[in-house]
C-alpha cells in the first residue's frame, strides 16, 4: 500500500514502513508519523489529537481491506476529519 502525504509532495511505501503512529508535533500541532530505514517523517499535521486518531484509524481500515497483490493508495486527508 501506498500513502501519499497530507500535501501530496511525498508517497510512502507501507511494506518498507517500521512503524506509523500519531502523536503531538508541536504545542497544539499533532501528526501521523511514518518510521522507515530509521528515518521519521510527517505524513499529515492536524490541529485535534482527535483528527489524527480518525486518520490513522483509516490507514489501519485500509490496509486491512486492501486485496492482496494489489496496489492501494491512501491520500492522508487534508482537511480535518
């Protein structure tokens, strides 16, 4: 699966992925983080922890449903959820 950043500048390969997490960024600024080859990287930032919960929960989802063998893409939702 792929995941396409909150942006739409950077695309990030699910199967080469360590670890993908929310969690706070700034003072009042939270994220979905994406962790590979040791390397961390913001996919999306989002002003509600609540936001960057709904967004991780729909990675999960998606990646669950995903078919086998086929590509998926996730576009990180660029307005809040």
């Amino acid at each position: 699966m792929i995941i396409v950043s909150r942006d739409r500048d950077e695309i990030f390969n699910m199967d080469q992925a360590e670890k993908i997490e929310c969690g706070q960024y700034l003072p009042g600024i939270y994220g979905i983080f994406i962790t590979h080859g040791g390397k961390h990287d913001i996919a999306g930032k989002y002003t509600k922890h609540e936001s960057a919960e709904k967004v991780l929960k729909k990675i999960i989802t998606t990646y669950k449903d995903r078919i086998p063998d086929e590509n998926t893409v996730f576009y990180i939702p660029k307005e809040e959820e």
